[in-house]
C-alpha cells in the first residue's frame, strides 16, 4: 500500500514516524520545498511516551515524486483541508481512501464534497504530540486511533488500513458512526483548547483551578446540549466527566490550540467552539460561554500583529 502523509506537523510526523516501521511505502508531504528537503536529509525524531527513535520516511514538497496512492491521510490545520485535498488529488484512483482525524468539525464534510463521500475515511484519535522543532516531536499521550466510512461499512481497504495501524503499534479499531465519534471529541476540544490556549496551561491544570473549571464545565454543557438537539449520541454518558478525566490522562500536554498560541499561528477555533456558536445561533440555543472564548482567542490571534 502507497500511504501519503499531509503535513509535517506534531500528528502528521508522528504518524508518519509510526507508519514507517511498516512494509508499506510511506511519504510525507510537506508543501514548503526547504523544510521538506531538511525532513529528508535529517528524518523525523522522536522522544517521549514511546522513547527515542528516529524514522527516515521519503519527504517531497512535489505530489509528482508520488504517484498514484491508496491512502493519503490529511494531517493538516483545519482551515488548510481544502488546499491540501485539492493538491494530492492527481494522487487519487479509483480506490483511494482520503482519511481526516483532524480536531473539529467540518474536515469530513470538505473531503467529501472535494472527492466523493465513498473515499472519505473519518475518525479520531487519542494520540498526543508536540512539535518541538522541523521533523522532531515530543510524543506525549498514547491513544486509541478509531476510524470509519460515511455510511457505515468496512471494506476491505479500511480493514487493511487498521491491519497496518495495528502492527506498527498505532492501536486502531473502527467505528460505524464517525459522526458521533467526531462530536465527541469536538466536545473534548471544546472544554479544553481554547482555555488551554487564553491561559497558557497545560491541560492538567485546567481542572486544578476553581475559575477555569467551572469555565471548563459550561462551555462542555453548551456543547452538550447542541449535540443532544442535533439528536447525536455521544460515545460516553458523563460528557463533563470525560472531559475530566482527559484533563487527567493528558495533564502535562500543550493543547494543539496552545502550541499554535505560542508559535503565534492562526488556531483551529472555528472548527471548535466556533462550530458550537454557529449552531447555537442556527438553533437558538444559548451558548455565552463559547462566544467569549471564541472572541478571546480571535482577539490573541489578531494580537500578533
Ligand atoms: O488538540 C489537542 O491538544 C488534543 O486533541 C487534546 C485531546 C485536547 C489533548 O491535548
């Protein structure tokens, strides 16, 4: 199997990193040429939860050096889905599987409408990193990755795609309903990224004070009460529990939405609590505490000019 990674961030060098332990042929791609050409030279390190290794991937900022692909697994910034889907399209044949396991939502709809709903492959995962410098991560939680189709089923290239998952010791299993899989992660990101990002904290403390807490809590019951008028079935029953218990299980992590803050980049907020405040109004529901929290994190964005 030809397996294309997208972007060389924390998640997309860490699975590319994972995925070359495996007999497949694994790139990543990375559209700025330098960079690309420095991740070739110096592979990819890593250090952390799994220890310290090095994997030497191919690296090319050109999809020609490619070719045709069976799976190509989109590891970018939400608002850069629409590019990075348009550039690896002369990868694509009739087989192909796109895969998202983007924070937010909004990924899933965007692949599909670009390629078709049969090559989209969406899930989560519970894998954690940090990008320390170019080509090397902290990987900093272990995870289950789960994934699955639009409609439900499992063909044979999903199960393939779990099948090397699996060996390389990325533990993956697949769901049918991506679509509560994906809302109940966005609640996850919802209770702890942007706060995460406004404070500086890492998740852990999140819990530890009583103001971020119960900030915490309600924009976690907001996002809760969209989904539930949305009539999608969450894959846990406590939601402020899980969240919780997150905190926890990731209590020394930089949030994606942190690392971003502090390297100045532009965040993932729309495609998280700004998702929760374009339902709120669609639904009339709502949803004060994820407005200011979106409106803060716009403000630290605009702030790095
Ligand atoms: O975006 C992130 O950082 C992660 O999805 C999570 C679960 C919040 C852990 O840091």
């Amino acid at each position: 199997m030809k397996i294309v990674i997208v972007g060389p961030g924390a998640m997309g060098c860490l699975f590319t990193a994972f995925l070359s332990k495996s007999k497949e042929e694994v790139w990543l791609l990375d559209k700025n040429k330098e960079n690309a050409a420095r991740i070739n030279e110096i592979g990819i390190s890593l250090e952390g939860i799994s220890g310290a290794w090095q994997a030497k991937p191919r690296v090319t900022a050109n999809v020609q050096d490619i070719g045709k692909s069976d799976l190509v697994l989109i590891c970018v910034k939400s608002f850069h889905t629409k590019q990075a889907v348009e550039q690896v399209k002369p990868l694509l044949q009739e087989n192909t599987k796109i895969m998202t396991l983007q924070n937010g939502i909004g990924n899933i709809e965007i692949i599909a409408e670009l390629v078709g709903e049969d090559k989209v492959i969406g899930g989560i995962t519970n894998e954690g990193a940090t990008l320390i410098d170019i080509g090397r991560i902290r990987h900093a939680g272990r995870g289950e990755t789960i994934i699955g189709t639009l409609n439900g089923k499992a063909p044979v290239e999903i199960r393939s795609i779990r099948e090397i998952f699996n060996k390389v010791g990325l533990q993956t299993k697949m769901s049918r309903d991506i679509k509560s899989l994906a809302w109940s992660k966005l609640i996850i990101n919802v209770g702890i990224n942007a706060l995460t990002a406004i404070t500086r904290l890492p998740n852990g403390k999140l819990i530890e004070f009583e103001g971020t807490k119960r900030i915490l809590r309600d924009a976690v019951t907001e996002a809760t009460r969209i989904a539930k008028r949305k009539r999608i079935k969450l894959i846990y029953d406590d939601p402020l529990a899980k969240v919780e218990a997150v905190c926890e299980s990731t209590a020394a992590n930089i949030s994606s939405m942190l690392q971003d803050v502090l390297r100045k980049k532009h965040t993932e907020i729309d495609f998280i609590n700004g998702v929760i405040v374009r339902l709120g109004q669609e639904l009339g529901i709502a949803v004060p505490i994820n407005k200011l929290l979106v409106d803060l994190v716009k403000t630290i964005e605009s702030s790095y000019r």
